[in-house]
C-alpha cells in the first residue's frame, strides 16, 4: 500500500463553487471541469474532532459536495438536491493527508440519480457512501 500524499496532486486549487460552509471549513479543492472534474480535500487543524482525527462531519460534507459536483458537471449543469447520503466510514484520517472523491457508478430513473463513491487517501479506502440525487424544481418568478 502507498502512503497517503501529504499535499494535493498538481493541477488542484481551491474549488470553483463554494458556500459559506465550506468558506469557514476550507481546504477543499478541484481541478478540472465537466467530466474531468475532481474533488478532494486537504485535512487541516479546522477539520479534526477532539481526538485529532478527521471529524465525521467534514467527511460526510466532503461526500455530499464533492458528488454533487461531480454529477452536476458530468450532467451538463442540471441542478440536483441532495435526498439522501448513507456513508460507511472505513478508516481514520488525520491531518495533512490529500483526500480525493471518486465516483464509481451513476443510476439514473427519472428525475432520480443514485450516485456510489468512494473517499480515498492514496490507496487507503476513509470512505465509501451512496448519494440519492433528485432533480431542482424549477426556479419561481418573482
């Protein structure tokens, strides 16, 4: 087994799109764009529970962002929500370790997108979760 990297893969920089979440969290990242588009985060102070482990929280909104994402960009830009996120936490991480999302499967019915990743750290499986995606409404005039 590799080690994990201590610093994120060339090409990485702080995510396009980001929100007030993951302003305070910081330390997520992307390269690319579309279907090329990657996700991942760089584990600082901020992301650690007592213990000084990576903090259960961040790795779910790690998932739950990073897939969003990804879908999206892998969609054309059709708008989804978030309905509902199983996680299966696999390993610790800590500080200083490079975190990539990978997007193993896509099942789309209907206006529904059933999404399976994986949170890796080298080759050291953190993470596996499945995302239930629904479609946006349409936005409202007015």
């Amino acid at each position: 087994m590799s080690s994990p990297l201590t610093a994120p893969p060339e090409g990485f920089g702080p995510i396009l799109r980001s929100s007030p979440v993951l302003d305070a969290l910081g330390g997520f990242m992307s390269r690319g764009e579309g279907e090329e588009l990657e996700v991942g985060l760089w584990v600082g102070p901020n992301h650690l529970n007592a213990r000084g482990g990576l903090h259960g929280g961040v790795i779910a909104t790690l998932m739950d962002v990073a897939t969003g994402y990804m879908l999206v960009a892998r969609s054309g830009g059709r708008r989804r929500l978030t309905a509902r996120m199983t996680l299966d936490y696999r390993a610790a991480a800590g500080p200083g370790e490079w975190l990539q999302v990978f997007l193993d499967r896509t099942e789309e019915d209907g206006r529904k997108t059933l999404v399976h990743a994986r949170l890796m750290s080298g080759e050291r499986r953190v993470a596996e979760a499945t995302v239930l995606f629904v479609d946006a409404p349409a936005a409202r005039p007015g």
